[in-house]
C-alpha cells in the first residue's frame, strides 16, 4: 500500500499534515509529501482518533439484520403478524420488553403466527419467548408451558435452525460510523464462535471477551484478548462462592475480568467477589446501570473501570421514568460523577441491545435526554469533548488516556468534514468524511 498523506487537516487544533505508511503514523508537519504518495486534501476537517466501542455483540448485530425487529417502541403484534402472512419457516423476533408491549408467552405467539415457529428475544438478550410450534420443533413444551425460557441461549441454539450472519455488513455498518475498533464482551464458551468473527473480515480490529471456559484458550488471529467475561444474570444471581471462584479461573489464566451487573444488587455482589479475590489493574465492571455514591465509592477504591451505555438514557429512559425508582434515577449510567470520583470510564453501545450508533451514546452523555426530550439525572453530564473521548480510548485501556495521533501511532482515524469544534456542537456522524484502518481507506463518502 502506498504512503498516504492528508493535507490541510486540523489535529490538536491546528492546521497540519499527516503522512501514513506500513500502517502507521509516519509523520507530521508540513511538506511532507513523496513521489508516489497518494495525497487527500482534509480541506480544514478534524482529524481524529476512530472510535472504539468497548462493549457489543457482533454476532448478535448480524442476527438481528435478519430479525423482525421490534425495538424502539415498535408495534410487536403487527410486525409478527405482517411476518407470519409472508414466507416460511423460523420467525425471530428481536427487541420485546414486557414495559412497552406487555406480558408475551406462548399463547401471544401463536394467536400472532399460529402457523410458523417463532422466537422472540427479550431486549436485553437474557430471556426468549417461544410459541408452540418452535417449542415442539425443539422438544421444549413441557420443560417450558409458557413458553418462557430464561439463560438457555445455548441450548436453544443448538436446537433451532442457524441464522444466517452477515458479518461484513456489520463492519462496513460500524465502519461509516466511524468505529475502527470493538469489543465483542459476549460471554461464549464455544471456540467455534471466535474462529467465526476471525474468518469473517471485519475491517475493525476486534478484541473478545469470552467466557470462563475459554480463559486459557487466546483467540485465534487477527482477534486480540481481552477481559474474561462474567455474566452475573438479574434473572437468577448466582452465589458469591460461583463468581468467586469464576474469577479465580482468569487469574489462573493471567486474565483480568469484565463483570457484567445491570442491577445495583449484581454490582453489589461483583463487589463483594472484588473484596475476597483481589482486584487487578484492567478489571471492568460492565454496564453498572445503577450506580449510587456509596457504590461508585467502591468502585473508585477497589481501581475498577466502568464500561457503561449513555445510549440507553435516549432509547429507553421513558421507560426508566416511569419504571425505575425515583432515588435511583439520578445514578442512571452515570457519566460525570464516575470520572469526578477518579473512575476511568469508557464509552459502549451494547449493540445490538442498544442503538449501535455511537453517536447516539455520545450525544447522550451530553445532554441525558431521553427521546421524548425528558432529562434524567442532569449532574452526570459531561462535555462533549469528554463525551467523544469515552469513545477513543484504546481497546486494552478503556477509560484510559486517549489515542494520540503522533508517529508511531496506528493510523485508525476518523477524517471529518468540518473543523473539531463544528463535530463537537454537532455530534453527528454526517460530519465523517472518511475512516481509515491502518491507514487504509474503509469508509469514504
């Protein structure tokens, strides 16, 4: 590939060069161009790091591509049964919660599609409703009478017809986004799943979690390793011996983990693991939704980091107002006060459980409305600035520093159309002009 070098850029507030070869930063400063070098005028735009979403599901994001999908406060019952009066086989369903469409079981389902298998994933991907056709497909019906299933992800995969996954949609998705990096937190135990994200091309530099079970095991390249995943489920907790000892698996393995607790009674007990085992620089708690003083004190003491999804204050803070207690609502994905306490916090979409947009998130640490305009806990916004940085942290280090442009650097960039201040009053993605991969072009207008 031959050097790049983008003129008439703007980075760190002034006008300069940037020269690109063998995948990195060569140079910067002015005159740098070379017989050869392929040359784009940045014409004034902002030229920063790309950004890295520190928790999604990419395997999930291409499932839901071939879902119908309900989310956003969509119409469940006339989806499913527009889907059911076209085509045959499997319905999934992805995007129900029983606060915006209400209570759904087997019954439902069958009265909506009573002639094809359907499945519907709850929205936060922890639950499944099943009608009776797809529960006697898979010989569930007198296990689960409701139709009901709670944790079974992968006993319900290995008995329902497989999704087909586009996976390179997925990145070229993320790609015009401005994401240039990701990290896939889901809790898989099976090394067949990681060998299918390194196949599939991604143009993003993706690092994995898994599971316990897969501590010992380094992800096949180009895949980097990241945290041991730990899913502490709301809808069964498990007890503190379980995740104590689940920690000890990735110490044992020289991992760090990345604890995943939406409720603050989750946090509460990943806390109390914390105080048995021991931190270590690198341990993440994964979401902390609700976070009061007395636990981020905690959090703050014991050096943990916190990924958490400002994003999910737009999409379902409606909901939140009228569901979540009101003493609670203030420490909603908090932002602000996590950083004042010394926490280092990152930014994630938890896509596809919430909008995959980034922006969405960023825009929604600013100003913490919700879509009908609401604002829920006004003291933990931060400024847009910071906002976009939760989201330019490295992969191994979220929270921490940002990602300099400098030589030496990976040439993961985000090239916009209009100085940084515009993309900072705007936050919107319409400014990219151009994404960069190792000084390679994946996305351009």
């Amino acid at each position: 590939m031959k050097p790049l070098v983008l003129q008439h850029v703007e980075l760190d507030g002034r006008p300069t060069e940037v020269r690109i070869a063998d995948g990195v930063i060569d140079r910067v400063g002015s005159d740098l161009v070379r017989p050869g070098d392929v040359v784009v005028d940045g014409a004034g735009g902002a030229l920063t790091p790309g950004l890295h979403d520190h928790h999604l599901h990419l395997a999930a994001m291409a499932a839901a591509r071939e879902s119908v999908d309900v989310g956003e406060d969509r119409d469940l019952d006339g989806a499913v049964v527009a889907a059911g009066a076209t085509g045959d086989g499997w319905i999934r369903v992805v995007g129900y919660h029983e606060a915006v469409h209400g209570p759904l079981d087997r019954h439902r389902l069958d009265r909506l599609a009573a002639g094809r298998p359907v499945r519907a994933q709850h929205q936060t991907g922890a639950r499944w409703v099943l009608n009776t056709l797809a529960l006697e497909a898979i010989g569930g019906l007198e296990a689960h009478p409701d139709g009901v299933l709670d944790g079974r992800d992968d006993w319900l995969r290995s008995r329902v017809p497989s999704v087909v996954l586009d996976l390179p949609a997925v990145g070229r998705d993320l790609a015009s986004l401005g994401v240039t990096g990701c990290t896939d937190a889901t809790p898989t135990e099976r090394l067949d799943d990681l060998r299918l994200l390194a196949v599939a091309a991604l143009p993003q530099r993706i690092t994995v979690t898994g599971g316990p079970g897969l501590a010992a095991e380094l992800p096949p390249a180009p895949l980097l390793p990241g945290p041991v995943k730990l899913l502490l489920a709301d809808h069964s907790l498990p007890e503190l011996d379980h995740v104590v000892a689940a920690i000890g698996v990735a110490r044992a393995a020289g991992r760090t983990v990345a604890v995943h607790a939406v409720t603050l009674a989750a946090t509460l007990l990943a806390l109390a693991a914390w105080d048995e085992v021991g931190p270590v620089e690198g341990d993440r708690l994964e979401h902390g939704s609700v976070l009061p003083p007395e636990a981020a004190e905690r959090v703050a003491r014991a050096g943990l980091r916190v990924v958490t999804q400002p994003g999910f204050l737009w999409a379902h803070g409606d909901r939140y107002r009228r569901n979540v207690d009101a003493a609670d609502r203030p420490h909603l994905y908090r932002c602000a006060g996590l950083i004042e306490a010394g926490i280092r916090v990152a930014g994630s979409t938890d896509a596809p459980y919430g909008p995959s947009d980034p922006w969405v998130a960023i825009r929604a640490a600013v100003d913490r409305r919700t879509r009908t305009g609401a604002v829920l806990g006004p003291g933990e916004r931060v400024l847009p600035s910071a906002a976009l940085a939760l989201f330019q942290t490295p992969g191994h280090d979220p929270g921490g520093p940002i990602r300099r442009l400098v030589p030496g650097a990976v040439a993961d960039l985000c090239l916009f159309d209009a100085p940084l201040r515009t993309v900072l009053d705007d936050l919107d993605p319409g400014h990219l002009r151009a994404v960069y991969i190792g000084g390679a072009p994946v996305w351009v207008r």
